[in-house]
C-alpha cells in the first residue's frame, strides 16, 4: 500500500510540472522587461571582482550583491556613497546607510538613482527635436534590508525594494 502511495503522490508531481512548463513555454516575452535597472550594480569593489565576491562581501555594500552578508559588517554603522557613469551619458548613484542593533541584527537603507539628463523631444512633425522642449525619465529604487547572524557560520538577510520609474513629459 505504502508503495503504491509513493508512485502516485510522484506520478501527480510529474503531471503537475509538465503542467507548469507547458504553460511557461507559451509566454513569448513580448514587450521587454519591467525594472532593468535593478540589474545596474553598485559598489567600486564587488563590481571590480565581477560580481565574484558575492559570499565573501560584507558591511554596506553588500545590501546590493547579497543581503546576508549586511549581518557579517565590521563596525556597528557604516554608510556608502557611490558614483557611476554608465553607458550612453547615464549617471547611477547609490547610497546607502546600516546599522548594527546588537543581537537583533543589522539593518540598512538604500536608494539608486539613475540620471538620463535631457533628452531632446522629438514628434511626428519635429523628428530631429529641434524645439527645444525637453524630457528626462527618473528611475529611483530604494530599499530597506535586514540581515542576522543565525550561527558562527550561517547569516541570513533580505532585501525589500521600492521601485519607481517616472517620464516626464
């Protein structure tokens, strides 16, 4: 009995993911993404490594590339302020501020905002934008994190964001 349990509980487990990446299949991605800018990252040296240094980075900076490593920060605050020039005259600034709390954990605040400067408004009868109207888009993320040592070893942390994307026209 018990083994005839097994094979059904596994045969209904398949079903159900066959079920899912059918219907996974069928999203064609029409369109393009929503937040590309959660993907710019911040912070001279994690970002100078590539990105490798995710489960040994810790303090401040890590609130971007891996929350937990916010539990494993040296002093009880530290605060960061970077300043990147990206691609095609986009500028990103990042700050961000945590503090220790004792056995409670770490806790830290972020914002990064990303700076388009003006961009020409072109229109059916103005294709080359010469009307001296302007339009800058704003695309601000914030984020409030949490981090915990649990063991000498194991830290644990999360990272909520706020998002925001605005064109002015």
């Amino acid at each position: 009995m018990k083994s005839h349990t097994t094979r059904l509980v596994t045969l209904i487990f398949c079903v159900v993911l066959l079920g899912v990446s059918v219907v996974t299949a069928q999203n064609p991605r029409v369109g393009g993404v929503a937040a590309p800018e959660l993907l710019i990252p911040a912070g001279a040296r994690d970002l100078a490594l590539g990105g490798s240094s995710l489960a040994v980075t810790k303090g401040v900076e890590a609130m971007y590339w891996n929350p937990a490593g916010l539990g494993r920060m040296p002093g009880s605050a530290e605060a960061m302020v970077s300043s990147l020039s990206y691609i095609a005259d986009i500028n990103v600034t990042y700050g961000a501020v945590a503090g220790r709390f004792g056995d409670f954990g770490a806790v830290g605040i972020s914002i990064k905002s990303l700076n388009f400067g003006d961009i020409p408004l072109t229109s059916e009868e103005d294709p080359e934008g010469r009307s001296g109207r302007f339009y800058s888009p704003t695309y601000i993320t914030m984020g409030a994190s949490f981090a915990r040592d649990l063991t000498d070893a194991v830290t644990v942390g999360f990272t909520a964001k706020l998002i925001s994307e605005q064109i002015d026209r």
